[in-house]
C-alpha cells in the first residue's frame, strides 16, 4: 500500500526472479533496458532508475509480533541495492526478514493456512490505471473462491474502497478519497479504468 504504480510494477517484477530454490541472500541483476520495456518505463536513464530503485529502498515499515513478548520488525524491501552504469544493469537482494513472505508460500500455506495466488507478470505490466493492477490482484486472490462479496464504504475487511486505497506512510492506515463517498466518482475512476484495462 506504500508503493506507486511504477514501484509497485518494479517489485513485482523485481519478484518474477526468485526462484523456489533461492536463498534470503540471493541476488537478482537485471538490466535497465529489459527493466524499462517490460515495464512500460518511460526511460531506460541510469539516474532515473538509481532513484527510483533508492526510493522503494526507503520505504520501511513495522510487522508487530504475533505474540505477546515477540520482537516487533523493522522491515524494508532491499537488503542491498548496486547499480553499474557501464553495464546498464542493478543488482539486488531482498531483506531477509520479507524474502519468506515472497518465496514460503506453499510452506506457509500447508502449515499456517495463509493463502497465496499466482498470475503472469506480463498481464499487469501494460496497466496504466493507478488502481488497475492491485484490482486484479485482489480479484485473482479471490479465483478459488465460490461466491466473492465486497462491501462499499463499511471499513470491514471485505470493504473494496478499503482494500484499494492508498496506504499512509506514516500510520500505515489507508486513506480512502474522499470522493469514493459518491459511488459513481469511484466506479468512474477506478472501477471502469481498471475493468477496461
């Protein structure tokens, strides 16, 4: 929820390479060029990319223990960010404390229950639409799933203004605009733009 849409594509791309055999400590190079066409980016510049790769290495947030007594976490997505200009390319590893949440998956869902979903890079790379790609991804989370029920405007878990707003860096709490009151400003700017998309 703290990421833009070009962050957002930029570590789900950044994601496509682990492997399952993959360590926390792995490193993934990719370069700026494959980076920028897959993506849709509008450049390919070495500075462009420096900032935007130092920009989602800022972003941290606190996971808080499961128990009483448990250690709360300082989490981030990078251990350590290298770029090489000569080359064209970066390097990177992700922290180890969020490398379980994108590789455990299966693990965690045989042991722990918690459900995961899997889709193409390639079918929200061409998305536009601010809201486009983390509506897919909450619709393709729900693809096993009989019956699917959203709420507008309850502040329940199953409220899909909720669910699609922008996260407060902050408080880590979602800011849902205020226009999204009006049903028809919320299905004209998100929900119509995200389903033609």
């Amino acid at each position: 929820g703290k990421l833009t849409r070009l962050q957002g594509l930029a570590i789900r791309y950044m994601i496509s390479k682990v492997q399952p055999t993959d360590g926390p400590h792995k490193k993934y190079t990719f370069s700026f060029r494959e980076f920028s066409l897959l993506m849709r980016y509008k450049t390919d510049s070495y500075t462009d990319i420096k900032n935007m790769l130092q920009s989602i290495r800022d972003i941290s947030w606190w996971r808080d223990g499961d128990e009483p007594g448990d250690d709360d976490v300082l989490m981030g997505w990078f251990h350590i960010v290298h770029t090489n200009e000569r080359k064209g390319t970066a390097t990177i590893s992700f922290h180890e404390d969020v490398f379980p949440y994108i590789l455990n998956l299966r693990e965690q869902y045989e042991n722990e229950g918690q459900h995961y979903f899997q889709y193409l890079l390639e079918n929200i790379s061409l998305m536009k639409g601010l809201y486009s790609a983390d509506l897919y991804e909450l619709l393709r989370s729900y693809a096993n799933n009989e019956k699917w029920t959203f709420e507008i405007g309850t502040g329940t878990s199953r409220d899909i203004q909720l669910r699609l707003a922008k996260t407060e860096i902050r408080t880590g709490k979602p800011i849902v605009p205020e226009g999204w009151k009006n049903w028809a400003i919320f299905e004209r700017d998100v929900l119509k733009p995200s389903k033609r998309e």
